[in-house]
C-alpha cells in the first residue's frame, strides 16, 4: 500500500459524511404532504395563473403552497382535462381553476405556461383575445408570463401574446422532488424587485441560475434540461450489468443510485475538478484503469458531448432558429455569404472554424 496523501485523507474524511444517506422522498410522501390553506403575508405575487396542471405545473404549485411563498387561493390553475382540474383541487385545497384560460389570467400578475411547445400559440391566442376584448380587466397591464416551454424564445411570448414582461426558463425533472436547477432570463422590462420575486419562484423547486443572454437557456436545454435523461440511461446500463454479473434487480439498483448520489454530492463538497476525483478512484494497472480504459476506447466523452450538441442544436430548431453549430458543421455565412438573411440573427453564434493545431496535417 502506498502512505495516503494529505489529499486523500481529505477525501476519506468528507467520504465519511455520505456513509448515512439520506433517504429521498417518495413521489407518494410528496403527494399526501399537507398544505396549509390560511392566508401568507408573503405572498410574491398576488395572484398566480397555471396555464396546463402537468408534472411541472404541480411541481412548482406545491413549495410555493408549501413554503407559504403564496396562499393556496391566490393560486389559480387552468387545463383542457377536467380530469387534471380535479386532481389539483384534489392535491393542493384551495387552489382555484378556471373552465377558461381568459378566466383563469384575469387580475394576474405571474402567467405561467406550463404547456407543451406544441401549444404555446394556442394560449397567446387566447391572451391576446383577453387583452383586446377585456383590456386591462383581462391582463394586467404589469402581468409577467413566465414560461416552462421548451424552445420557445421570448420573442414568441410578447408578439404572440402582447404581454411585454416575460422570463423564460428551462427547468428539469428533478424539480418535482425540489431538487431541479433552471436557467432562466427576461426582458430588459423586468425590474429588480420582479426578478427577485421570479427567482424565488423558480428557487422553490431547487436552484435556479440568472442568464443575461437567451441564448445560454438554450445551451442549458442540453446539458440540465435534457441532462437527467443522460444520467437515467447510464443509471440504467449500469444495473443491468449488475444484474448480469448476478445481483437481484434491486441490489444492484441501490448500489448505483447510491454511487451517483454519493458521487455527485463528493464532487460538489470536495470542489475538485472531476478528472482529480476520477484519479484518486484509479489505481495503475487496477479495475478501475481497466474499466476507464474500455470507456475511452469505446468514445465515451466524444458520444456525451455529441448528443449534448445533438441536443442543443434540436433546442435551437424548436425556435426557428438556425442549428448550424458546433463540431462539423458549416457556418451558415459560408453556406449563404454575408448580408443573406441566413447569416444574420439566425446564423450560427459558434462560427465553426476549419481544424487547426494538431489536427492539421504537415505539408
């Protein structure tokens, strides 16, 4: 055995801290919590709109309720299936819903869209209608939307619905167990008492993280917003390699929830950057080298941030906007020359450049 480093020794004793894992909340301990329905004195917004009851919806109604951010009343949820409307009544006493979008956006000043991208234009539609037929009875004139959509830009949201204030964010799945991250970003228009209030909302269901550019939301759709279903795919061929070798389906389901749990949270204690965690795993010549090896051999950092691209570049479509970027793609400035409307507010911000260093060739 060689004398351990002072840097492993810290490893060791943070390594300690995780050995009592907490254990997660189930989906039904979360569902049959209770929610208070008297009124909060701190409410962030005085009334809330839900357009769609989905999973994201639900998974932002219930710390804001939870965490007294706003009173069960001041909440007000509208969706296509009566069958969703009655299931959060059902979930959360005292939220109020609207046979209506239009009734629903009345006297609000958070519009949320919790709807699939598909749908967007549908409830700008009927935004604008509210606007235009009941004036400012039907929107508040300082109303701010607030968009879960995937791919939409903000652009869409104020032509569309002709509400000028709008945040868009990406959240991800883990914000149903209050422990999602989301990249958010909003017009200029928003001040900093409203940010402030949006943040917190998007701070109830885990971290959320302020971009000055949209464009990084769409970056972000690829690595936190798609990101779990990267971790869930690997969670899943590592068990069933478990589950080959001989373990039962749940033995080796705890072994690799609990090694990406404790990984994860090493990694974020310790701070160190993940190449100098991997080589404190990895003994010379030993299994681990052995594994890593095969992983290396089989380009499993080069498939990662391909579908990571993959991914980004499918956001940007969903947009309208151009997805000619990254690795071996052609700029659309060469494709269409400069001054083509190709090549302006569409084109590529990640002007792809041909190889240079060690990858160009000796003449």
């Amino acid at each position: 055995l060689h004398p351990a480093s002072s840097k492993d020794l810290r490893f060791t004793m943070i390594a300690h801290r995780f050995l009592s894992a907490t254990r997660p909340l189930s989906r039904r301990a979360l569902l049959s919590a209770s929610f208070s329905t008297t009124t909060s004195n701190h409410d962030v917004f005085s009334k809330i709109s839900f357009i769609g009851t989905g999973k994201m919806a639900q998974a932002l109604i219930a710390p804001l309720i939870k965490e007294k951010l706003v009173a069960p009343s001041s909440i007000n949820a509208f969706d296509v299936s009566d069958e969703a409307l009655k299931k959060v009544e059902e979930l959360y006493p005292g939220v109020q819903v609207s046979n209506s979008i239009q009734d629903s956006v009345q006297h609000a000043n958070l519009i949320v869209y919790a709807v699939k991208p598909q749908n967007v234009g549908k409830v700008h539609a009927e935004i604008r209608r509210a606007k235009e037929e009941r004036g400012t009875d039907g929107v508040r004139d300082d109303a701010i939307i607030l968009s879960v959509a995937a791919g939409t830009p903000i652009a869409n949201f104020v032509e569309g619905s002709l509400v000028e204030k709008v945040a868009r964010s990406m959240p991800n799945t883990p914000a149903q167990i209050g422990a999602g991250v989301t990249v958010w970003s909003c017009t200029e228009n928003i001040n900093a008492d409203e940010r402030k209030k949006i943040k917190t909302v998007l701070d109830s269901f885990g971290k959320s993280v302020f971009v000055d550019d949209e464009k990084f939301i769409d970056m972000s759709t690829s690595i936190s917003g798609s990101g779990p279903a990267y971790i869930f795919l690997l969670m899943e061929a590592m068990i069933d390699a478990g589950v080959h070798m001989g373990f039962s389906r749940e033995t080796a389901t705890v072994l690799v929830h609990h090694t990406l749990l404790g990984s994860t949270k090493f990694a974020m204690e310790t701070g160190e950057h993940p190449a100098v965690l991997r080589n404190s795993v990895t003994s010379p010549a030993g299994t681990t080298a052995s594994a890593i090896y095969e992983l290396e051999n089989g380009k499993f950092r080069t498939v990662i941030k391909d579908a990571i691209w993959a991914c980004y570049r499918r956001s940007l479509e969903m947009g309208g906007k151009c997805s000619q970027v990254g690795p071996n793609r052609v700029s659309t400035d060469s494709l269409f020359g400069v001054g083509n409307p190709m090549s302006s507010d569409t084109r590529s911000h990640h002007p792809v450049e041909p190889p240079t260093g060690e990858m160009k060739t000796k003449s």
